[in-house]
C-alpha cells in the first residue's frame, strides 16, 4: 500500500529531460545570434559551424552601434524605445487593471457580454484593424509622434483577461469591509486590490514591455523620420544598407534583446505566480 501511494520517480526525471530539449532547441536560434555576431565577416557560414568562434570580434558591437556608412543613431532610436515601452508598459498595467477590476469585482448589466466582447478582440490581428487606426491616427495629427506610437496600444484584452482572472480571486470580504469603513471605489482599488495584485500586475508588464519593445508593423506604419524610429525600425534601417554584414546585424540584434532578457530574469519568479495564479478560476 505504502508503494502504491509513492510517486514514481522516473517521471519527473523524464519531464525535465523533455523540457530540456525543448529548451535546448528553442535556444538554438539564440546562440546562433551571439555566435554570429562575434564572428569575421565572410566566416558567418562557415562548415561545420562553429558555435564559440576561436578569435571572437567584440569589436563587431561598437562598429555597428556607431557605423558612418548606415547615418544609423540607434542612441536616440533607443531613447525612443524607451520612451514609448515605458510610457505603455505603465499605462497598460493601469487601464487592464482598472478594466479587470471591475469586470471582476461589480456586478452591472452588460458585464458577461463586454467581458466576452472583449475576448473576442483577442483573435483579431493587427492586419485587420491597422487601416482604420492609420486613418484616425492621421485624422488627429499623431503620425511620426509619440501619441502615434503610444496611444493605440495602451491597453490590450489580453490583460484584461488576466487582471480580471486575478481579481476575481480575492476576498469580497476585503472589499465590503473598505467600502463600510468610508473608503471610495478608487481608494480600495489603489490601497486594496493594487497591493495584493503585484504577480499579476508584473505578468501584465512583462507581456506589454515584450509586445512593445519588439513592436515593428505599427511603428512602421505610423514612423516616417529618422529621428522617431524605434530599435526595430533602427535594425531594419541599417539591415537595408548592410545587407550582407550579418555579423554587424545579429550585434544589434543581441544588443536589442538584452532588455528584454533582463526585464524577464528580475521578475521571473513574480510572472509565474501570476500566470499559474490568473488560469485559476474562468
């Protein structure tokens, strides 16, 4: 009976093992970048490939962040990304969570219809819509600014979605007791809610910065001067005059995943929990 209620032993061992390979093959394309650009022009295809170049070119880094030949200035395209990442990052986390909690917290008419209508916009792309929000952001004068890159994408239902799955599981119990003690709707979401929220709130952040950062097709479409391109646009600026020169392109491409990696590893442990605490209830 005793073994019998014993777990099996050899089958976390074959998960992790399956879960590295997957790991291992999806870090494949990674490695292949850094490899890349630490190597010498015209040895980028080498055969066999050669994985940890025996004389690594650092230099490859400095050379493609301040190439004359490109006009490329990826210190103010980096400028711009944070700008805009930042500035969407913030005011998404603020609007998903203000849409979640009271999807999830008050009852009104309506509110399984606008929850669903709003999941809905999930599968809907930005091919789809990216004509009309052309057309108002030209209307309202937005295109080449900031507002053009910030506004359109300030909130999203995916974070509606996981705020208001988040929301959902705390006590009514706290809320009814701030509302009978004077406390006003606003207070109790920013004093209550918030402070009790943070795995989710980071989750959120972690998606918005990652959608932003990366973000090519709209700030394409919206960006037309130098001087507000975004690292992506930067990357694909200098791609068109360096066509060939992949070790100087896959530098930029590394440099521009740092932040992300970066933001991910700080709050990694904060974006579990929010991730496997949100999928609890439907």
């Amino acid at each position: 009976m005793l073994l019998s209620v014993r777990r099996n032993p050899i089958r976390p061992v074959f998960l992790y093992v399956v879960l590295t390979v997957i790991a291992f093959f999806l870090l494949v394309p990674v490695f292949w970048m850094v490899s890349t650009s630490l190597k010498t022009l015209g040895h980028e295809f080498d055969l066999p490939v050669q994985w940890i170049p025996s004389d690594p070119r650092w230099e490859n880094y400095a050379e493609a962040w301040s190439n004359p030949l490109t006009k490329s200035d990826f210190a103010r395209y980096t400028i711009n990304s944070v700008i805009v990442t930042t500035t969407v990052t913030l005011l998404n986390v603020l609007f998903t969570s203000l849409a979640g909690y009271g999807l999830a917290k008050y009852r009104f008419a309506g509110r399984s219809v606008l929850f669903l209508a709003i999941v809905v916009t999930l599968i809907l792309p930005l091919e789809v819509i990216m004509v009309p929000l052309f057309l108002t952001m030209r209307d309202l004068g937005w295109i080449n600014s900031y507002q053009g890159l910030i506004v359109p994408v300030i909130a999203d239902a995916f974070g509606v979605f996981l705020m208001r799955q988040w929301f959902r599981s705390l006590p009514d119990s706290l809320i009814e007791a701030a509302r009978i003690d004077g406390a006003s709707h606003l207070r109790v979401f920013f004093t209550i809610a918030m402070p009790l929220s943070w795995p989710a709130i980071i989750t959120v952040g972690v998606f918005a910065f990652r959608e932003t950062w990366d973000d090519f097709t709209w700030p394409f479409l919206v960006i037309q001067s130098d001087a507000m391109r975004t690292i992506p646009l930067g990357i694909r600026t200098f791609q068109q005059a360096e066509l060939s020169n992949f070790p100087h392109i896959m530098a930029l491409t590394t440099l521009a995943s740092i932040p992300l990696a970066v933001f991910y590893f700080l709050f990694q442990r904060y974006f579990v929990r929010g991730v496997a605490a949100s999928g609890i209830k439907e």
